[in-house]
C-alpha cells in the first residue's frame, strides 16, 4: 500500500519515538502505577504500526521484519514460563512461580520480586505480536492466491 | 441497580447485531460489542462505596479500595477478546478474497 | 509426587514455543516433538492412574490459605480428571502419529503442530484447573487454536465452516463469562470448592446463573439446540483434526466442565438434572435421525458424534435425576459409570472413523459415498479398522460400544424409565443401519470405479496410527472387568458423587 504524504511522514519522524518511550515508561512502572505489560507492549506495537502506515509498505523489508518478529514472540513467552520454573528450583518452598527475588521497600522502582522481569518479557511478546498481525492482514493479502 | 440492566441491555444489542445483520464485518463488530457489555458487568460487580484505584503506595495505607479481583479478570478477558477479534478479521479478509463479497447469503458452500 | 501437576501444562507449551522457535532453523522439528511430548504425558497419566490413588492438589505460587479460605491457584487431580487426562494423553498421541504423513499436503506445515500442541495446553489446563476463572481462560486457549486449525487448508468450505463455528463459540464463551460474573458477585471467590459451601441453594439466582452454564457450555459441547455448528466444522476440517474435536475437544471443555460444575459446586436440582436429560435424550434422536440422508462420510460422522454425546449425557443425567430425587445411590453410581465409560469408548471409536476417512481422502481424493466403492480389494488395513470402529460404535460384542451402551441402557431399566431404554435401544439399531451404508458403499459390493484403480494403502505412521487404534477398542472393552473397574471407575463415581471428596480434601489439606 502507498504511503500517506510528507506532513505525515515527517511529524511520524517526530512522534514515533515519543510514543515508544512513553510505552517503556508504562511497562517499567508496571507495578507501581496502573497499566503493566500488556498495555505498554500495545503502545510499542502503535508505534511500529504508525511508522507503516505513514510510510507505505515495502514487501521484502517487511518480510525479513515478519521472521525475527516470529523469533521474539515465542522467546518472550519461552521467557516468561522459564522465569515461572526458576521458582521451582530457587525458592524455598520449591514450589512453580513462586516469587524468589528480594521484595523492597513499596514504592521503589526495584521492588516486588520478579514481577518488573514478567512485565518486561510480557511487553515483548505482545508487541510483536500486534505487529504480526497487523503485518498479516494488511501488508501479506498480496500473498494470497485466488482460488482455483 | 440501572447500571446492570443498562449492561444487560447492551448485550441484546450487540446480540440483535449478529443475529440479523447480513455484513461479515457487522457481525463482527456485534460480537465486539457483546465482549464490552460483559467486560463492563464484571468491573461494575466489584464498586465499593468511595473506593479509590486498589494499588498499594506508601501513603495510601489503611484506604478504601475497590475489589481488584474483576479488574484482573476483565484484563485477561480483553487480551482473549482481541485474540478472537483477530481471528475473525483474519478469517474474513481470506474469505473475503475467496467469493469476492462480505454478503452471508453469497457465501453458502456448505449444505444439509 | 504434586509437583507433578504442573508438568501438564508446561511440556506441551514449552514444546510449542521451542518449536516455533527452533522450526525456523531446523526442519521438521515441530512433529518430534509433539510426539515426544505426548508420550510422555501419556506414560506419566497411566502411571498416575495405577500407582497415585489420592487427589492430588497443588497451589501455585505457594500461597496457603488464610482463615482456612483458599486465595492461591489451584490444580487438581481427581479421580474424574484422570479418565478426561486419560482419553487426552492417549487419543493426543495417536493423532499425532498420524498426522506425520497427513500434514505433508499442507505448506505451511510447521504451524500445524505449534497450534496442536497449543490446544492440547488448553485442553489439558482446564482439565485440571481447580477454579472457575482459569477454566475460562484455558477454554479460550484451547477454542481459539481449534478455530485456526479447522481452516487450515485454506479451502472455501473450511473457511466458512471456520466462521460459522467461531461466531456460535464467541457467544458462548461470552455467556460463560457471564455467569462467572454473577457467581462472583454473590459469593465473592472463584474457588470450585469454595463456591460449593458458599452459594445459596436453589433459589432463583442459582437457576439463572446454572441455565447460563448450561446454554454456554452446551454450545461448547454441541447439545441439541446448541449444534449447529458441527457438522460443517468437524466435516471440513483436516482429518486428524477432526478426530480431535469430535474425539477430544467437545468432551474436555464440554462435558467434562457441565459434570463438574453441576455434581460438584451447585447443589443438586431435580429440574435441572430433568433438563439435561431431557437435552441428552433430544441429542441422541436429532443426531442419529439427520445422520442417515448423509452422503457425504464425515458429515455422517459428525452427526453420529451429536448423538453419541447424547448417550454420555443420558447416562450421567440419570444418575443426576437419581441423586437430586434422593434415589437409590448404587443405581446412581452404576448410570454415572456407564456414562464415563461411554466417553472413553467414544474417543477412541470415532477417533479412529474420522483417522479412517481421512485414509481415504487421501487415497482417492474424495468424500461422496456415491463415487466409491469395492476399496476392500487395495486398502485392506483400511476396512479392517474401518470394520472394527463401526461394529463397536454399533454396539456389537466384543467390542467396547457394546458394554458401555448395556451398562446405560440397564441402569435405565433399573431407574424405571423404560421409555428412555427404548428410545436408546432404537438409537443404537438406527446408528448400525447407517454404518453397514458406509461399509457397503464404500468398501464392500461394488466394483472399483475405473479412474480409482490405481490407488494404495495410506502410508506407514497412518497405518500403524489407525491399527493401534483399532487394537485398543477391542481392549477398552476389558475395562468391564471388576479389577480394572475399581482401578480406573470408582474414583471417578466417588468424586462426582459422593460427600464432594474434593472439597474435603482441598479445604482440610
């Protein structure tokens, strides 16, 4: 698809940065102030989308894009279940996703356990995967072949 | 109490939108709108009277806060909600390229 | 010996990811492990049966109870969950042997074994979560991955029957989430076993919220009014993924959950017991009657599944109609055996029909009765399995549809219902009618058209899949005997029924 004029490209310079930071601020805050990873990795993954949109689709730098996005969803779920057994060998009850880092003080930002880490993991995973499938529906419909 | 027939309301026109429409697209959207009525009716079954955002700050100690249960609840429920509203779209746009039309009555290979 | 519960959820998505993860660099690694995987899970649930008696609970995250009220995660194992783990592990895994050479059709062939390894997480998570929340949540897993495998071909009738499907799941699921919703409100926990001493008996709200279940999980499991969706989509999905739905899928997060919600955490009504009977009943009857017009073998099929879903709800609701009456407590137990017994022989059975019209789709590249005839001559592993799968669904000794059938259809006797033995007598003579038009058309007593003459036996790993498949209904009918009985049925019948063992041991432990 084509991409939209140089206004909008050049405020997307601007702008798409800025909005990928304010999503790593809402991730990293992800305990201590309401939203966490799921809702951080959407804004990340709106940032990546508006840079598409705004600039047109190019077929094969998206799909070199598309296969180490594949790459980084399952690695953040992989990440997520392996943080969830390192309870069962690390803790002292010995128990699967118990918490095994120091909790703080409330209130710090390295506080409660490994919940930053699962915030962090989770918003890799769902940025790429809002990005997959904003790349398989609009970008890939070239792809499919009629049928017969 | 007018709050959670105004939910149950919202779920008979999100239901009107699948059963009667001919669209692909608008009955997906009435599916959407089902999805939001109940997400709604979970959040509004854990008010408590003058509760604030139940998060744990070092000054808010001994405050009233509302019921966190059904916010964890309706957050999960969101994700599934867009999984499935993906699904749908992803099934609609191939069968779109398929028969060439979004009309339910054209689309009609499977009989019996 | 707890810390085992949790495997069942982390080896199949832990598969799932690593080979979505290693299947782009290495080839082919998506189909060792899924078989991999599920043997294990399949060895380790025989073993849990034989050697682990005792219910085995398990919270995550090491929370204890506070106040004697559960505020932790809970997994369960029970006797009830470990025939459902059983049938999961065992039908998983012969599926999978079968669908090595199956998917080689398919080019977008690595995706196929993340999303089944991505259902049978879900199917394995609800089996045996112990709240109601994560129920939900593992239901979706397991809807969502079947939705994207039924159109996997990408062929104008799978997409379509792929839509149909998803829109009546969505409704379903919503309503669900809905009674979630109103049982939260009134007794504030998700806990199955807390809910249980927790919800008011009987009232007006509770027969609201146990019809929202049954009307939402019906849709799950494809009950009477609730089974539109299922012919088109278990007819046109990929086989081996037919044999999974039809097999596994409508019993896991159908069935399975109706029975334990209304034995274990609502109290007992005779109107609602009444009502699933009576829905079990109209199943069997719609199902068998649309089934004998069909031409088309896995449209047949899955009309036989309607009704043979009927049969399993038949058996339990007696025993639910018998227990809400206050009646005789050993012809309960006897009826909710038979039932249980009748779910484990169905999977197995139409497992293996749906394995076998798939054999031959491959082989011949059609469906329609009417363009088929005399196989028996080129495909002979096929009509023996085939042969095999229609006697026991017909109900003919020795075959394990045989038992399982006389055992409903005596505790009907016994109950006193004498219409309800009849009609299912009548069902069954119907359901051989129809499959000795399969055997005949399509394998027996016509000539080989011409244009299919040159046609061979399926491959090896859908060979050997189908026969072990075919060896175990003739050994699934040994379950009848009274050692194996008390080893693998009477736990089951005792957590269903009797003074709510899990509860006692989930709040006492």
């Amino acid at each position: 698809m084509k991409g939209m004029s140089i206004i909008v490209q050049k405020i997307c310079q601007i702008v798409a940065p800025v909005i990928f930071l304010f999503g790593i601020y809402i991730v990293i805050h992800g305990h201590l102030t309401p939203g966490g990873g799921f809702a951080g990795g959407v804004i990340m993954a709106g940032a990546f989308i508006f840079q598409i949109i705004s600039y047109g689709s190019d077929l094969p730098k998206l799909q070199k894009k598309e296969f180490s996005l594949e790459i980084l969803e399952s690695s953040g779920i992989l990440g997520f279940l392996i943080i969830a057994c390192l309870g069962l060998l690390f803790s002292t009850v010995g128990i699967f996703f118990a918490n095994f880092l120091p909790t703080g003080k409330i209130g710090e930002l390295v506080s409660a356990g490994y919940i930053p880490l699962a915030n962090i993991v989770v918003a890799a995973e769902v940025s790429a995967a809002i990005s997959l499938i904003f790349l398989a529906m609009i970008v890939f419909k070239e792809e499919i072949s009629d049928d017969r | 109490m007018i709050l959670y027939i105004l939910c149950f309301v919202l779920f008979m026109v999100g239901l009107y939108g699948v059963l009667v429409k001919r669209n692909l697209i608008k009955i997906i959207i009435g599916l959407a709108i089902i999805e939001y009525s109940v997400f709604l009716f979970l959040i509004l079954i854990g008010y408590v009277k003058d509760g604030t955002a139940p998060i744990l700050n070092s000054e808010a100690e001994g405050a009233i806060f509302v019921d966190p249960l059904p916010q964890a609840m309706v957050l999960t429920a969101i994700v599934i909600g867009l999984a499935t509203t993906a699904m749908l779209l992803s099934i609609a746009i191939r069968l779109y390229r398929k028969y060439g039309t979004f009309d339910i009555r054209e689309i009609r290979s499977l009989k019996g | 010996m707890n810390n085992l519960v949790p495997l069942y959820i982390v080896v199949p998505l832990g598969f799932a990811l690593l080979s979505a993860i290693l299947g782009k660099f290495i080839r082919d690694i998506g189909k060792y492990l899924l078989n991999i995987g599920l043997l294990f899970l399949t060895i380790l649930t025989i073993y849990l049966i034989v050697y682990v008696p005792e219910t085995l609970i398990y919270r995550v995250g090491g929370f204890e109870d506070i106040n004697s009220i559960p505020i932790a995660i809970y997994m369960m194992i029970d006797g009830f969950t470990k025939i459902l783990l059983l049938v999961i592990s065992l039908v998983g895994f012969l599926v999978a042997l079968y669908s090595i050479s199956y998917t080689k059709q398919y080019t977008a062939e690595p995706k196929f074994y993340i999303l089944f390894l991505l259902m049978m997480t879900g199917m394995f998570g609800m089996v045996i979560s112990g709240d109601i929340f994560n129920m939900y949540v593992y239901l979706e897993i397991a809807a969502i991955a079947s939705y994207a495998l039924v159109a996997f071909g990408i062929e104008k009738h799978q997409l379509e029957a792929s839509f149909k499907y998803q829109v009546l799941g969505c409704v379903g699921s919503m309503l669900i989430l809905m009674g979630i919703g109103f049982i939260y409100w009134q007794t504030g926990t998700l806990n199955v076993a807390d809910i249980a001493t927790q919800l008011p008996a009987a009232g007006p709200y509770t027969k609201f919220v146990s019809v929202l279940f049954i009307v939402g999980f019906g849709l799950k499991a494809a009950m009477f009014p609730f089974h539109a969706w299922l012919p088109d989509a278990h007819s046109s999905a990929p086989s081996p993924i037919s044999a999974m739905l039809s097999g596994v899928l409508i019993k896991a997060i159908g069935i399975y959950v109706i029975f334990r919600l209304f034995f274990n955490m609502f109290a007992l009504s005779p109107q609602i017991a009444m009502a699933i009977t009576v829905l079990g009943i109209l199943s069997m009857l719609v199902g068998v009657l649309l089934a004998i017009g069909q031409w088309d073998i896995k449209r047949l099929l899955a009309y036989h599944s309607i009704s043979q879903i009927g049969y399993v709800v038949l058996g339990v609701g007696i025993g639910m109609i018998l227990l809400a009456n206050d009646g005789d407590k050993a012809i309960a137990a006897f009826s909710i055996m038979g039932g249980l017994f009748h779910l484990i022989n169905h999977s197995f059975f139409k497992g293996l029909l749906f394995l076998n019209s798939g054999a031959i789709e491959t082989a011949t590249g059609t469906r329609n009765m009417k363009k088929l005839g005399g196989l028996s001559e080129k495909m002979p592993v096929t009509t023996a399995t085939t042969f095999s799968a229609s006697m026991a669904i017909s109900g003919i000794p020795p075959f394990n549809g045989f038992f399982s059938k006389l055992i409903i259809i005596i505790a009907a006797v016994q109950a006193g219902f004498y219409w309800l033995a009849f009609i299912a007598v009548i069902v069954s003579i119907i359901t051989l009618a129809s499959f000795t038009k399969v055997m005949r058309y399509t394998f027996y007593n016509k000539k080989l058209p011409e244009r299919l003459s040159k046609i061979k036996e399926s491959p090896f790993a859908m060979a050997l899949s189908m026969s072990i498949m075919a060896v175990l209904c003739l050994a699934f009918s040994l379950l009848v005997i009274p050692e194996f009985r008390e080893i693998v049925f009477s736990p089951a019948v005792e957590a269903l029924m009797g003074a709510s063992p899990p509860i006692n041991s989930l709040m006492g432990y």
